[in-house]
C-alpha cells in the first residue's frame, strides 16, 4: 500500500498529534537538566518548577507596585488591543474586498494599489505611527489593522472572483440589483471564507501587536516579555510566549468552531 492512502485511525491520529508535543518537552526537560546540573543559577533553561512558581506568583499574587495580577492585566490588554484590530480589519476587508471583487471598475481602480500597498512591510510603518498617532492605544490597534486588512482584501477580492459567474448572470436574469447580489450571493459565500482569512491573520497581527507593545506600552504581554528581559528571566519570558500561543490556538479554535456551526454546508462541502 502507497504512504499516500495509509489514514491513521483515531487512536493512532492522537499519538502522532502527541507525540512532535511530547518530544519538544522531553528535549526541553534533557536540556535544562543538563544546564542546571553544571550551574544550578543557570537562567537560560530554567525548570518548570521553577517556572511554575513565578507565573503562580504572576498569577494569583497582586503587584506591590500596582495591586494589579500581572498575567491577568497583561492579557486583558493584549487581548483587547488584538480584538479590536482584527474585528476592525474584518469588515473593513469584507466590504471592500466585495466591491473590489464583484465590481470590474472597482477591480480595475483599486485592485493594483491594494496588491501594492500589502507589500509593504507593516513594521518599517510603526515609528510613523508613533509618530503621527502617538504612543496611546490607537498606534498600536492602526498597526495590527494595517498589516492584516489589505492581505484579507486581497484574499476576499480572490475568493469573490471565484462565485460561478453563472449565479451572477442568473441573478441579474432575475432581476437582482447589484446590491441584492452583494448582498444575498456574494456575502453568504464570502462570510465563512472570512473566518479562515481571519485564521490565517492571527499569527501576523499578534506580531504586529508584540512588537508595537515591546516599544511603546505600559502593559501587555508583548510589553512584559521585553521588560524582563534585561534581567534573563527566562522563567516569564518562556511561560509568557506558551500562553501567547494557547490564546492563539484557542482563537483559531474558536473560529473554526463558528466556522462549523454557522455555516454547516460549507464544512460539509469542504469535508467532500
């Protein structure tokens, strides 16, 4: 039997999902033994012990300084940061990706300068942004929409280009205007190939959002990555950049789950 039609049963699926996991952490544990055993004050791979009781300490013990619980507070400004960024970048980029998609003028005048303009590196942008909006809140939100809105433009712009243009003739045969094409053709198909372009942004825009909050911010989990680490404390960074990728998994989650039960015919199509 070729490797190409071998399908792990739902057993076996879970092993192989485990174990790439459970290699990494056996590596980790071998090379933080080793490193602790030649200097128990090594700093680069600290125990998990270890780890264990400072996020404790972040977690459930309040600041002396503030009386804030730093993991929490840290999230909590991320998170709301990112949110905004990526809901704002969603129904910018549904909208026009729409008209750039279904309107050949629309197509023509702006499809070449949305192509141009998400080639530029969102990064070399934020000290302009720091510098026309400030080192507030707006700053770090107009990053994550600017790199993330124009590739979900062009994504939904694609994916519009790809309706049956027999649905559409059919449509205006019937009598539909445009905006009823718009909005009862193109966006039922466009709304669940939105969440997967969203998907596929949440990586980027939680760089985007890191690296605005290491340069200029007063909380955020971008922001206390880059304050310990003057000290080396590995024992925060490490277990900070686990939970910005648990929140990440559970985001992408949270959209497939939507994805799945809001438009269960596009799963089923997917799945055939």
């Amino acid at each position: 039997m070729r490797a190409i039609n071998l399908r792990p049963s739902g057993s076996l699926c879970l092993v192989l999902v485990l174990l790439p996991f459970l290699a990494l952490l056996l590596a980790y544990v071998i090379g933080s033994h080793i490193r602790l055993t030649e200097n128990p004050n090594d700093k680069l791979l600290p125990s998990f012990a270890d780890m264990g009781e400072t996020i404790y300490a972040y977690a459930f013990e309040a600041d002396p300084r503030t009386g804030q619980y730093l993991l929490w507070s840290d999230t909590a400004a991320s998170l709301t940061r990112l949110l905004i960024g990526l809901a704002i970048s969603a129904v910018f980029a549904l909208v026009v990706g729409i008209l750039i998609g279904l309107l050949p003028i629309m197509g023509a005048m702006f499809g070449p300068f949305v192509a141009v303009l998400s080639m530029v590196p969102p990064l070399a942008l934020l000290p302009i942004l720091f510098i026309v909006m400030g080192l507030g809140e707006a700053s770090k939100i107009a990053l994550i929409v600017i790199g993330t809105t124009l590739k979900l433009i062009r994504d939904i712009a694609l994916r519009v280009g790809d309706i049956p243009r027999e649905q559409l003739v059919k449509a205006q045969t019937l009598g539909a205007s445009t905006a009823q094409i718009a909005s009862r053709i193109a966006l039922p198909q466009i709304l669940p190939r939105l969440i997967d372009s969203v998907r596929l942004e949440i990586g980027p825009a939680w760089l985007f959002l890191i690296a605005a909050e290491a340069i200029a911010a007063d909380s955020g989990l971008g922001y206390r990555i880059f304050l310990v680490r003057r000290y080396l404390s590995m024992d925060v960074i490490l277990p900070y950049v686990a939970w910005i990728t648990l929140l990440a998994f559970l985001m992408d989650l949270s959209l497939r789950l939507l994805q799945r039960r809001a438009y269960p015919w596009f799963a089923q199509a997917r799945a055939a």
